[in-house]
C-alpha cells in the first residue's frame, strides 16, 4: 500500500467493521478488528455465487480444451473425458492450416504492443500536461474527455471504418492501431493520478535547479508515476488483446485477423458446407489465448491495485 | 446461427428460364463485354502473371489455388477466406456500391446469383467462352447461373436431398427406414415412443429445408418473369407439406435444435438425432463433426411423398463469379475456370465436394466411392441419382436473401406457438409480398 493510504487510516475501520461497531471494539480489544474483519455470512455466500459464476466457465474451458473432437461430444462438459489429448490439441492449434494461429497471436501482440503501448504513452503525456501544466482551454478538454469515457468504443466503431475507407486504410494493421491509440479512460486515470502523486513542489524544485521540461518528465515524474501507468497499461491491453468489433469490421485479409477474429472464423466452419469442424481447437485457442493476460494480471499485480486505488482516498 | 443455416441449407435457384427483363440484360456492364476474349488472351495474361483475390469460404479451394499457382507461377491467388451467410453478403453489397474494394472473384450462392446479376453486380463470362461449358453441367446449377445467352458464373457444386440416418438407433428399435413421408412420421412416433429422448429429426424452423421440402412436393410458391413476381404459398404440394409436418410439429416429434450448432453435432453423435434429410455434400461434415458416430450412419434416398415415386430436390450450392468492379478479369476467368470445370474439379472431389459436372457424377470412379463413414456404402449412387431426380422448374426469389432472414419471424412461430405452419407460411408471403413492392417489383399474390 502507498503512502496517502495509511494518511487516510481513520476511515479504514469504519468501511471494513460496519457501522457503529467502534465502541463494542474499544471495550473487546480481542473482537476482529480493522486488520481481522468479522465474518459475515451473507457476504460469503454473495462473494462465493459471483466466485463460481466467475471461475466456472474457465474450469470448463481448462477440462474441454483436454478432450478431442469425439470426446467432447460423448462425455459431460464439467468433467474430464476418456481421452487426455490436450498436448496433442495445443500442437494441432500451432500446426493447423499451416500454423495460422501463430500468426495470430503475433498479430494480437503488434496490435497490443503499438496500440495499448502507444495509447499508454499518449494518455501518459496528455494526463501529466492536464495535471500540472495551466493553459486556456483546459476546462473544455477536461469536459470532452469526460464526455468521451462515456461513449463506447463500438458505437465508433463504424463512422471510424467509413472515415478510414475514405482514406484507403481499411484492411490494414493501421485500421486497428490507430484507433487504439485513443483512450479517454486512460487519460483520465493518468490525470487523476498525477495530480495526487506527483507534488508540484517537486517539479518547481527540479525547474529551479535548471531542468528542461523533458528531462523533468523523464526523470521525475516518471518514476512517480509508475504505477498508474501499469493500471493503464493492463486496461489498454485488455481492452486490445480482446477487441473483435473493430477488427471485425477494419479487416477482411485474414492475414491482419488478430486471436479474437480469428477463433469465430475456425468455430464458424462448423456452419459451412465441406467445412472442417474444429470445436477442440476453437477450445484450447480460447485457452490459450487468455493465458497471456492471466500472466500478465498476476505478474502486475500490487502495481494494479495500488494504482486503481490511487486518487480515491485522499483530499 | 439459424440465419446462416438458411442461407446455407437453401437450395439451388433454378432460375426461370424465362428472361429477367431489360434490367438484368447481361453483357453491357463489363468492360470486355460484347467482345469475345479468346483463349490465347488468356493465356497471355496467365504468361504475364498477376494478383486475383477470391472471396470464398469454400475449403478446398484451397489446394486448388496452390495447385494453380504452381501451375502459373506468375499468378497469386489471393484467397480471402470468408464466412458464409450474410456477413460474405453484406460485404459483397457494400464494396460494389462504395466501388472499392470488390473481389476479383467471389462465391455467391445459387439463390444470390440472380439477385446480383439483376443490379449489374456480376459480369458476363459468355464472352470468355463459358457459355460453351453448359453441357458439362447438371441442368440445375446451370440454370441458376445462366439467363438466355449471359452466364455469371460457374457452379461450383450441388446438393441433390438425401436422406441420412442413423442405422444403429433404427436397428436398436427394430424400426423400419422410411421410404415415404406418412412412414417418416410413423417411425418418428414409434422412435420416440421407444426411447422419449430419441427425435427422428431436428426442426426449428429453417427457410432452405422448407423450401427445398417444397420443391420435393411440387409446390412452386415462386414464380418470376423479370420484374414480375409470383408468390403463393397455398397451391397443392405446399398442404402435402403441411399437413405431414404439422403432425411432426404438434406432436412434438422433431427436437427444437438449431442446425450447424454444437447441440446439433452432439445429437448426430449420440442418436438423439436419427435422421436428417439434406444436401449431398453432409458427408464431409459427418466426417469432422461427427467422428464419434463413424459407422452407425447410412444415406438413403429422400423420403417419397407416394410410394415409388421418384421426385428430389436440391439443398445448397453455389458458383464462383466475377463481380463487374473486379479486375483482371482474364485471370479471374482463368482461375474460374480451372476450380470449377478443370483440373480442380477432381482435386476438389477428392477433398469431399460434391460436384456439379456430370462427367464426375456419371464417372464409374465415383460412384463406387465406398464411404468408410457409411460403414462402406456407395453413398454416391444414391446422391447421382437424386441429382437426376431433381424437377428443374423451381425458382428463388430476387430477394431470396431477405425473404429467408423473415422466415423465423413468420413461419418460425409455428415452431414455439400454436399458429399453424400453412399460417405461418401466408404470413411468410405476405411480408414477402410487402417487401418486394418496396423494392419496385410488381408483385401478384
């Protein structure tokens, strides 16, 4: 935990014993305190439900990506069939129609890469400008960024295909990337967030011993600023890693088609005449393809929670 | 999912031979059109090499492309692999009305080929010499692709109806197949009697079994000249048709599964499914889909609606086309031409197609094919011979596309509700009916 948390420790108790629990907990030093909250049925049974409802299809991902075309269709889907053939699925997915599916994944990580990279960068520049820079006109972008959280993306998602046909970018990477270069949300989080992490005492301090800006944002905000740009790095690569309205309807050569396209358009020749049906590839590429963003979930953990929590208790 | 069985399971539009009407006048939107392109044109371009993109989801173009290439190194096939159904149909629409973008080549359904070839949207290939290839065709998926002297494409495959059931579950219960309709419910009931979980069919409403169901009984709800539509839903093969399904219906014999999903895989596979009447082409998709019940399945021919009688009809199909935007229309044509009247027709047979050339369905080769899958049946007799069976005086729409998208909306109420089929299907052709005069055709009801 960071630093404005514990300035902040009075209303920790309060949120996490209940209402008017302070005075029993005075007379009881070995009731639950702040560190060991009381148990609460209602609540365990809440948290589990949304546990099972969240764990249950990756189980069942987990146990059907282990079984073969036959066995998928003959044995029940929460458990394990006859047949253990999840090395043989996992090499068919690399090697099937001439090892497509490498391609998408590369395909996945240049756009994460360029895209939620640069989205990051971008919201990173804009969020430190916003923050701690006064210029006119900031009230009108603050006003517009605000507004632009709250329109989906999908809903942009066509006038964007007709502005890029017009420019002869259709059905190339740039279709996806350049879009995914845009997020208000980030911009908006890394905004927030400088402003609480970054004193502007420190940047007077640093101009007073002669700094450049530049130099001044690489090596002292920066820093500073870590861990909210690993929040918003992992938002922006969520949301690159699983987007499929974009893509679906930027593309057309398979060849530019990233994981999300290109898992529909293997189960959708199980709906075509002649068509090979490969429900066990369909499985274990889903598998896979969530794999990496588990990795990268768990990898960047405590940056992701210190920095969601950032900006919400202090002031 | 059921959107794309329609357009899947529809059958071949064998379009009235009649004209379409000035409008549809073919040869004036092409470039090459009126002059006749000569072979050696054509292999001068094949000499001088170039890029042909195919939208085509059909998979064993696949190696028919790469063969191609390695035949003519100059040329690269740029196959764009497309799904099926409305998505390959909205995208087909968009590119030629933004004028950019269109395939040199594309896949269109038999049902689709007039709709396009009436707004201008496919070239001629008469003027490249496709329309002497008619004879080496089957007279439906010709039909369907060919108006007085134009051709706008060339049948890629065909799906005579058959009837395939799991001979294991038949067995088990000691019922007979059913070689006419009245015994297809008989078994249905019996079937399910036996064993409550076993259907004889899955049913929830489908515009391309429908009306290849309607074809088999004669009715002839479509009539068009042009611009002048005919639809009628009431004539007397369409109550043969209702009548017996209703029964299926109302007793609940047919299992509510969509086609082409994986219920419907799982139920091919455990016998909850027993049969399963469509196109010829099914065996490449029992072969992958349904691996787990190699053996216990058999094809049989469609179910006659008076014993002894001999009357099919055809379920899905369709041709390669150059759409008129399209460039390097010699090679296009070129490619075309080897996928689907050359060499690639056997590559592509050998790969599970089923063909739309005579010469492939009469070869001695391939009707002894014995299909393993079958436990060893010469499955292909009996498509060959519902292919001959086929009455060619069947027509689609000219917007088949949309009438096929309403038909849940219509006649899939029969499927959940009390309203009963014939109902649904005059509700069908009323909004059928309405839709077309929007469009400007003239419409009799």
């Amino acid at each position: 935990m960071s630093s404005p948390l514990t300035t902040a420790s009075p209303s920790v108790p309060a949120k996490t014993s209940g209402p008017g629990r302070n005075t029993p907990r005075l007379r009881k030093p070995g009731k639950p305190s702040a560190g060991k909250p009381r148990r609460s049925v209602l609540l365990t049974v809440l948290t589990s439900l949304i546990v099972i409802y969240t764990v249950v299809p990756l189980i069942w991902l987990a146990i059907n990506a282990t079984k073969t075309q036959t066995g998928l269709a003959d044995s029940s889907g929460m458990w394990f069939a006859d047949d253990f053939a999840l090395w043989d699925n996992i090499r068919d997915t690399f090697t099937y129609d001439d090892g497509v599916f490498t391609r998408w994944l590369l395909n996945t990580l240049m756009y994460v890469v360029l895209g939620a990279g640069g989205a990051t960068f971008l919201a990173v520049l804009g969020g430190y400008a916003l923050a701690k820079f006064d210029f006119p006109g900031k009230r009108g972008i603050f006003a517009t960024v605000i507004g632009a959280v709250a329109v989906p993306g999908t809903a942009l998602a066509v006038p964007t295909f007709l502005m890029f046909s017009k420019m002869g970018l259709t059905d190339t990477p740039w279709a996806v990337i350049i879009p995914s270069l845009v997020s208000p949300f980030g911009l908006y989080l890394m905004w927030v967030f400088a402003t609480e992490a970054i004193p502007t005492e420190l940047l007077e301090a640093a101009r007073i011993d002669g700094a450049g800006e530049a130099r001044i944002f690489f090596t002292v905000a920066l820093p500073l600023l870590a861990p909210g740009i690993v929040t918003v790095l992992l938002f922006t690569t969520v949301a690159t890693w699983n987007n499929y309205f974009l893509p679906l309807i930027m593309l057309k050569d398979s060849d530019w088609y990233p994981l999300t396209l290109g898992l529909s358009v293997w189960n959708s020749q199980a709906e075509t005449i002649g068509g090979d049906v490969i429900f066990n590839l369909v499985i274990t590429g889903s598998l896979l393809t969530i794999l990496p963003l588990i990795a990268a979930f768990l990898l960047l953990q405590k940056y992701w929670q210190s920095g969601l929590a950032a900006g919400s208790v202090k002031e | 999912m059921r959107r794309k069985t329609s357009r899947l399971l529809r059958g071949i539009a064998l379009l009235s031979t009649l004209a379409l009407g000035a409008t549809a006048c073919g040869g004036s939107d092409d470039d090459s059109a009126g002059k006749a392109v000569s072979a050696s044109d054509i292999q001068a371009a094949l000499k001088k090499g170039g890029t042909v993109t195919v939208w085509s989801w059909e998979p064993t173009l696949k190696t028919v492309a790469a063969d191609f290439q390695k035949k003519y190194p100059k040329v690269k096939i740029n196959l764009v692999s497309e799904r099926s159904g409305d998505k390959h149909y909205t995208a087909l629409s968009n590119a030629i009305s933004a004028e950019k973008g269109v395939p040199d080549v594309a896949q269109v359904e038999y049902f689709a080929v007039s709709q396009y070839a009436l707004t201008k949207g496919l070239s001629d290939l008469a003027p490249f010499g496709a329309d002497k290839l008619a004879s080496k065709y089957t007279p439906g998926p010709w039909n369907a692709v060919s108006e007085d002297k134009a051709v706008y494409g060339l049948p890629m495959d065909s799906g005579p109806m058959a009837m395939f059931y799991n001979k294991k579950v038949f067995d088990k219960y000691k019922i007979a197949v059913p070689t006419t309709w009245d015994e297809y419910v008989d078994a249905a009931r019996a079937l399910h009697k036996a064993d409550p979980k076993v259907y004889i069919a899955n049913d929830a409403g489908d515009a391309g079994f429908t009306t290849s169901m309607l074809w088999q009984a004669g009715s002839r709800p479509y009539q068009v000249d042009g611009t002048n539509v005919k639809i009628d839903f009431a004539d007397a093969g369409a109550k043969k048709y209702t009548d017996t399904w209703q029964k299926l219906i109302d007793e609940k014999l047919v299992s509510p599964i969509n086609g082409w999903t994986d219920d419907w895989y799982k139920g091919l596979g455990d016998g909850t499914i027993a049969t399963l009447t469509s196109g010829a082409w099914m065996p490449a998709n029992f072969a992958t889909g349904v691996p787990n019940a190699a053996g216990d399945w058999r094809a049989a021919p469609m179910p006659a609606w008076t014993k002894g009688e001999k009357a099919s009809a055809e379920n899905g199909g369709s041709s390669l086309t150059l759409p008129s935007l399209g460039k390097n229309k010699e090679l296009a044509y070129a490619f075309v031409e080897y996928a689907n009247s050359g060499d690639g027709v056997q590559t592509r047979v050998k790969q599970g197609a089923f063909p739309a050339t005579t010469a492939e369905l009469q070869s001695s080769e391939f009707q002894s094919t014995k299909f393993e899958y079958f436990g060893g049946q010469e499955a292909n007799k009996i498509f060959a011979d519902s292919a001959a069976n086929v009455a060619d005086d069947w027509s689609y729409l000219p917007f088949q596309q949309y009438a096929n998208s309403i038909f849940n909306d219509t006649v899939g109420k029969a499927y959940v509700s009390g309203t009963k089929l014939s109902d649904g299907l005059k509700s069908w052709q009323d909004a059928s009916v309405k839709y077309g005069e929007e469009q400007g055709f003239t419409v009799e009801k």
